[in-house]
C-alpha cells in the first residue's frame, strides 16, 4: 500500500482529496490530510476507509517531519511561504513533493540537491501556474512539429465569478485566497512586447486596463501578471518577440483597484488607528482629501476621473461613503481592506465561480503568419466545489497518480511541468475530466 501525504485542507484540497480517495480502493492508497483545523480536514475525508486525519502545526519540525517520513509521496496546497518546510523534510527522507504554488527561490535553490538524491520536486502544478504552463507547451510542440516559428505569446486566466452568480458593481468574489487578491501584483511585472522588455511598477499594473474578448463570455480586462521574462528559457521559444502571462479581471474591479493602489489601501506596511474611525475618514485620510462635503468630487479630481464616476459607484457600493465605524484597535491597510472585503466579496453557498484561461499564439508556417485562440472555461458547482479547487487539485492528483501507478518516470529536480511526459499524459486525464481547451485560428 502506498502512502499519500496531503499538506492543506483548505478551499483549493476539495476536489484533489476527492480525487484521491476515490483511486484508493483501486491502488491500495492510504491517503493522510493533515490541516490546523480539524473540521476542514473532517469535511474533506469524512469516514472513508482509506483516509486519515491529522492535526497538524505544520512549523513543528517533529510532528511534521513524521508524516512526511511515513509517506511515499507529499503533496502540499500549504501557503506558499510554508512549502519550504515540507521540501527540506522530503530531501532529508528522500520523498518525491508536488505543490501548486510558483517556484520559490529557497526550492529553486535545493535543486542541485533533489537532482543528487533523485528526486522530483514539482511546484506550479495548478491551474495559473500549472495548467498553464502544460496546455502551451503542449500548443508549442504542435507547432514546431510541422516546422512552424512561434514569434508572440500571451497567456490569460482568472479565477472570476460565474455570470449566474455576479450581482455587484465589482463584478467579483473571492474564489481563492483572499489575501493574495490584496497583494496581488505588489512587485509589478515584466514581460516582452516586440522585442523589448516592459516593466510595470505596482502603482500602475491596473491602470492599463487593456480588453480581450472570450468567445462565449464576454469582454474582460487584464493586467501583466509577475515576471513572465522567468518563462522564456523554460518555455523553449527562440524566436518569440512578445511574451507576456496576465491576469484576467471585470473592467470595473481594475478601475476601482487601481484606486486603492493609488491611495496606498492595500499595504500591509502601514498602521492606522481605528479606533473611533470610520471607513470614510479612513479613505479621507489615505486619499488625502480634507473636504467631507466634497469628497468624491476630491477623489475624482486626484485620480483624474472627472469625466467618469465610474469609481465613484464602485466606491460607495463597499460603504466608504456611510461613514461605518472600523472595529477597535490598530492595523494595517491591508488588513482593514481585507475584512471588508471578506464581507462585501464573500460567495454564498449556492453560487458559483469561474475559471477562464486564454492563449493567443502567434507564428508562421511556411511563410504565412497565423494566429491561434485557445481557450478553457469552466464554471464551479457551488462555493465548496468550485473551479477553482478542481483546476488547482486534479492536476496534482493526476501527476501523483501516475507516478504512483509508474505510469511516467518523474522527472528529477526542482521543475514545473513543461514536458512532454508529464503534460500529454495530465491533460489528456484532465479533458476526462471536463477541463479541456476549445482552439480556432483566428
């Protein structure tokens, strides 16, 4: 019997525990989840036969360092920051791990390392990145199979609300976790635009506000998404001239984010006093209007938006308006725009989101330019069985499968899954799975 270690009971666990614990009778898996909170962890396994349930405080070197030691695989959906922990246990005790998180640089670090010992250490093994990174590979190497020339790039996703479920002027709910929607984008990004290198520094990713259109779903807005000039090497494209990964987003939610950006309401690096405050003097005094009586014509006036009050609704729909009272104490900005959006953004129970992932692929064949569309959407279930968690957990359990089942040799070392012998075999599962591409030469 072989033993599966699962690191994380949280939003994103759902449908990758499924997945494994509905293989374990059929492979004689024994499938331990291990989580800080004990209800998530019984919500996940409930009394399957096959599964156990541990609590766990995953910086406890001993406690952790046991489990990772009696599986034969780890796989971890933990914070990114706590990757590290279980990584280093799995090189001591020579386990193979798979995460769904970008590659930090502390792992990509230990990849001499986990080469030496043999071992697989797969981070990006989600949906952005994970999916992502499999479904181009996959469109490249069709291309270069009939000697074509891949000369642009760009590649979209978002995790979204489904048009079902969208009943706000942001046209947005969390779907994942919150707290990396407020950081989102805090280092800027760089990408490649015909031939040369464009930087986008934080106080301006979400004010390009640029469109593309989704066949099927609408117009949506996007912004460059990290540091897509880390994937060129990886992705094996010597002619490319433009490459660029972003984030799909409502041409509203990039308006109104582009405002708290602007007025420093996203930083955890601050302290503000609320106590006795409200969210109107909080914003007055992160804006730096002084005009109680005027103060959205101030605000439109700093953020030069006079002709369109667009921001204005988006605004007062949060309540930054009605003078609400923040709870008692200090805390950052962040932290004061996280709790009110946890409430105002939060997804009931029946409602559903939305994952849609978008590639434009540019080349030539034969001396004719084409450009090819591929797109994946995909709409949740409900709040617990959404989109999101399915396109994060299947590819996870899908590659664990297949190295459990020997299916596929895995590769050695610190890698994201770029080759063929991993990403022909996953996708090819995920499409049995409903998560396929729909592709047409535009």
């Amino acid at each position: 019997m072989s033993t599966i270690l699962v690191a994380g009971a949280g939003k994103s666990s759902v449908y990758l525990i499924q997945f494994l614990l509905s293989n374990a009778k059929k492979y004689k898996w024994h499938v331990i989840v291990a989580d800080g909170d004990k209800n998530a962890i019984a919500e996940k396994i409930g009394d399957h036969p096959n599964a156990e349930g541990i609590v766990l405080d995953i910086t406890k070197t001993s406690d952790r360092e046991a489990l990772v030691k009696r599986a034969d695989i780890v796989l971890s959906l933990m914070p990114p920051h706590l990757h590290v922990h279980l990584a280093k246990d799995c090189l001591k005790h020579k386990k193979n791990l798979i995460t769904s998180s970008y590659t930090s640089e502390e792992i990509k670090k230990m990849h001499d390392q986990v080469k030496a010992a043999g071992l697989m250490f797969m981070s990006e093994m989600g949906l952005d990145p994970g999916i992502d990174h499999m479904s181009l590979n996959k469109i490249i190497y069709s291309i270069y199979r009939v000697a074509g020339s891949v000369y642009s790039i760009k590649s979209y996703c978002g995790g979204l609300v489904a048009p079902e479920s969208d009943n706000n002027p942001w046209h947005y709910k969390f779907t994942w976790n919150p707290r990396n929607v407020i950081t989102a984008g805090l280092g800027g990004a760089k990408y490649l635009s015909n031939g040369k290198e464009v930087t986008v520094p934080y106080e301006e990713i979400f004010d390009h506000n640029k469109k593309i259109k989704v066949e099927g779903t609408g117009t949506y807005a996007y912004y460059p998404n990290r540091d897509s000039l880390d994937y060129l090497d990886s992705y094996h494209i010597p002619d490319i001239k433009t490459f660029m990964r972003a984030t799909l987003r409502h041409p509203a939610f990039c308006i109104g984010w582009d405002a708290f950006v602007r007025f420093g309401m996203t930083t955890y690096e601050d302290e503000f006093v609320k106590t006795g405050a409200t969210l109107t003097s909080w914003l007055m005094e992160k804006s730096g209007c002084d005009d109680r009586e005027n103060l959205k014509a101030q605000i439109l006036q700093k953020l030069g938006h006079e002709k369109d009050n667009k921001v204005i609704s988006l605004l007062n729909w949060l309540g930054f308006f009605d003078d609400i009272p923040l709870r008692p104490g200090k805390s950052s900005s962040g932290e004061i725009l996280l709790e009110l959006l946890n409430e105002k953004w939060n997804l009931a129970s029946a409602e559903k989101d939305m994952v849609i992932m978008q590639h434009e692929i540019e080349y030539v064949h034969k001396g004719k330019k084409s450009k090819l569309i591929s797109s994946m959407t995909l709409k949740g279930e409900n709040k617990a069985r959404s989109a999101m968690s399915k396109t994060v957990g299947y590819p996870m359990g899908i590659l664990a499968k297949l190295i459990l089942t020997k299916k596929i040799t895995p590769p050695i070392g610190c890698c994201i899954p770029n080759m063929p012998e991993v990403y022909k075999p996953v996708l090819s599962e995920l499409e049995h799975l409903g998560i396929e591409f729909k592709e047409y030469i535009e």
